[in-house]
C-alpha cells in the first residue's frame, strides 16, 4: 500500500492574491480523470465513509476547514486540511471520512478514475474484510 500524506502545493505569493496549482505527474503521482468538490455540508454531518479499491485521491480544503479520517482497518489517523495550498494523498485502498466542516468550507477533489459504482466498498465492517485479503 501507497502511503497517506499531505503534499504542500507552490504557493506563488502575491499582493493581488495568491495562486496555487496542482499538476498530475508533479504534484500529484496520477493522471487526473475527475474533479468533483464539497460544500454546504450542514453543521455535525460528514462526508466519504468508504474505500475505493482502485481510486486514488487528492483532497484540497480551497476555503475554510475540516479534518480527513483516514483508517487502515485497524488504525485511524485524522489530518486536518484548512490551507489552500496543502492536500491530502489518499491511495487507493483505505477508509476515508470527512468530518468537522467549518462554515462555507470547499473540498476539492481529484480522483484518478471515473466513477464506477464497483470501485466503492461503504460498509466499514465488509471493508476490513476487503483489507484483510487484499492486504
């Protein structure tokens, strides 16, 4: 298994404002096959509660804050994202929820497949079985 982590983006600092860029093969090790984004998620609701057999992500906080669970099965690690230019590697393979939604926060999402309803596994108990065989 590929590892979780977070990735800090270039930052090109200007008075006008800044700009970060994301670029698959650089920034991020896939090609990029789908961008979808989060918001308005109502106040104490999550988002994610699965696993992706093939598809790896990358999440970005563009504006505002929440915190990425990640969970092999086993262990659970949570990575708070609320700066624009640092996203969060999730390889394909592990559990992921997104919690603590700050107001007006954005998540941004690359994806390194299209959407295919088979790739999901959304029960965390058959997942740990998945993880087990599939190590």
């Amino acid at each position: 298994m590929e590892k979780v982590e977070i990735i800090q983006l270039p930052k090109i600092e200007d008075p006008r404002g800044n700009l970060s860029i994301i670029e698959q093969f650089k920034n991020i090790p896939f090609e990029i096959r789908r961008v979808h984004w989060i918001y308005d998620v109502p106040g104490g609701k999550d988002r994610g509660g699965h696993s992706y057999k093939a598809t790896d992500e990358f999440i970005v906080a563009l504006s505002g804050s929440f915190d990425v669970e990640i969970s092999d099965g086993i262990t659970k690690s949570v990575f708070p994202l609320n700066r624009s230019y640092y996203g969060l590697l999730v390889p394909k393979g592990y559990w992921r929820c997104m919690t603590n939604f700050s107001t007006n926060s954005l998540a941004l999402v690359l994806s390194s497949s299209d959407f295919s309803e088979d790739d999901y596994i959304l029960d965390f108990e058959e997942y740990k079985k998945w993880r087990e065989q599939n190590g």
